[in-house]
C-alpha cells in the first residue's frame, strides 16, 4: 500500500488558550486534490503551517512524505514542498525574475527553470519589470510560479484565485488538473467555492478547529441528505404541478411565467423525474444536486447550531460511514 504524502492523526494544536486544532485526523494520497474550506479562524492555516513545518502540533501525530515535518528531515521535505500563500509579499524594487531566480537558488535549483515558469504563469511579457508596478493578479501569478519551482510532489495553495480574473482563474485551475494528472498532491484552500467542486478528489471542512466533514462529493451529498434542485416549466397551472408532487415530499416554489423550483428529497428524486418526464406538460427540466457551496453551510450550520458541540453527534462522515479524509 502506498505510504500517504500527508497523514495526520488526532492532530491538535493550541496558542495558549485557544485551541486552533482539536483532534483533526485528515489523510491525502499520491496524485489526489483536496480542497480544504472552512471560515476564518476555522484552521486551515494552522493546518498548512503545520503541514510545512513552521509550527509544531501540540498533540497527535503528523508525518508529511512519512516523515515529521518539523524534524531532521525539514530541510529536504521542504525542497519538496511548493507553498502559495494567502497575501503574497515580494521584494518590490526587484523584477519578476529577479524574485524568482532568488528563490530558485534558495530551493538549490539552477536559473534555468526562471524563464519557462514566468511564462507558464503569463508573466513572459513583464519578467523584467519591478513588482511595485504589477497588478495584485500578477502578483498572484508570480506567486505561483514560486510555489511551482523545483517540480514539488506537494503543492499547499492557499487562497490562489484571489485577485485572478477569470479567464486567469480558468488557466490557474486547468494548471491544478495538469499537476494531478502528473502525481502532484495538492491541498486548495479556498473560500471562492463555485468552481471548484470540479476540480478536487475530495473536500475536508473545517469549524472551530474541528474536522466537520470530509470525503468525495458524492460521499458528503449522502451525509448531508440535502434536497435536489429540480427548475421547471410547465404549461400547466404551476399550483396543480406542485400539488400532485407533494406526496412525495417535494416543497415547490413558483418561480413566475409558468415555471416551477422544487425541492425533492434525495429518496424521491426517482418517482419525481419519472412523474415529470410523463407530463407531456412539462417543456423543460433542469436538475441541480447540492453544491459544495450548499454542502459547506449546511456542515459549517451544524456546529454553529450546538450548543454543547460535546454532546452532539458529530456530523462527520468519519462518525458516521468510517471514511477518513
């Protein structure tokens, strides 16, 4: 069995009082894509510092390519790491490949890859100019031509679409398919969840420093049990529709000019399509299951909503399926 690029087991970590982490046990393998959401202050930073080895877990177990992440192996692990932070800081007075060439040589790699990584990033044209005179896009882009030095097995991107428009938003993710299809490990931090649904293996959600859900998007659409969306129109009286559906379950809302928004349990979505597609009244159908968006505030609404989260039942596929992240 290959050995995971990342492993954390009951992994906390504590500032004093406050308690960053609380036991979150989280797994990635060789080539998968983990998106990893949550609110501020829900851990995600503290859990890619850890992963990088610039803190320490106050408790638990975390080994990174096998090994402690903030032990003798650091150094070479590292060269091993890419790392694109949330608000990327350069050295403005110099250009975009005087940054670069810098840290190339501080991650041992020849100038050579300079020049190709600019461009690969769309930064070609402007590689001589100062930073001071770049765009926060191209700040950001610069950002994850450093994170790419060096052809790293693991790459921790925090936030990277912010300050993208969205043709550069298209590329950047078209990148992060191009590194999985390659064997590249990636974590994805990222509050802009529209999009990005199609582009992970798996999404782990954070809250107050615990883990609330993880797994496939399948997996966790199972877990939440959140209705479908089905968008209609019908030529019918849209009232009449919505009452023969009701038995089944389905909350309906008129949404004007003949047409229908249901909300259909996952266990009657079936018996519904069948009952649509037999109504020579019904003129088109669209079908939306939850999204990542909708499945993060139905999880996040889970732990605001108790108020004794320790005695509540953790809304966790761990807890309820056995499924680690």
């Amino acid at each position: 069995m290959t050995q995971p690029v990342i492993e954390m087991r009951a992994v906390g970590k504590r500032f004093g009082k406050l308690t960053a982490l609380d036991e979150v046990s989280l797994t990635l393998k060789e080539g998968e894509v983990l998106g990893l959401m949550g609110h501020n202050g829900a851990g995600k930073s503290t859990s890619m510092k850890l992963i990088l080895g610039l803190i320490r877990p106050t408790s638990g177990e975390l080994r990174v390519f096998g090994h402690d992440p903030g032990g003798a192996a650091a150094n070479d692990l590292r060269l091993r790491l890419g790392y694109l932070p949330e608000n990327v800081q350069f050295y403005e007075q110099l250009s975009g490949y005087e940054v670069l060439d810098y840290f190339a040589r501080l991650k041992r790699i020849g100038t050579g890859v300079v020049t190709p990584l600019l461009e690969r990033v769309g930064l070609g044209h402007a590689m001589h100019r100062r930073v001071k005179t770049y765009s926060k896009g191209m700040r950001q882009r610069l950002g994850l031509a450093q994170a790419l030095i060096g052809e790293p097995r693991l790459m921790l991107l925090d936030e990277p679409t912010v300050g993208l428009d969205p043709m550069a938003t298209r590329d950047f993710y078209g990148m992060v398919d191009e590194l999985r299809s390659r064997g590249v490990s990636v974590v994805l931090c990222s509050h802009v969840l529209p999009g990005v649904e199609r582009h992970i293996d798996r999404a782990a959600i954070l809250g107050q420093g615990r883990m609330l859900a993880s797994g496939s998007i399948d997996e966790l659409r199972e877990v939440a049990d959140l209705p479908l969306v089905m968008r209609l129109r019908t030529t019918r009286a849209p009232e009449s529709l919505a009452d023969s559906l009701r038995p089944h379950g389905v909350v309906a809302r008129p949404a004007g000019e003949g047409r229908l928004e249901l909300a259909v349990p996952v266990r009657a979505k079936m018996a519904v399509l069948r009952r649509l597609m037999a109504d020579p009244e019904v003129v088109n159908l669209d079908l939306e299951p939850p999204t990542l968006e909708s499945l993060y505030a139905h999880f996040d609404a889970t732990i605001r909503d108790r108020a004794e989260p320790a005695s509540a039942p953790a809304a966790t596929l761990d807890a309820q399926q056995g499924v680690s992240a």
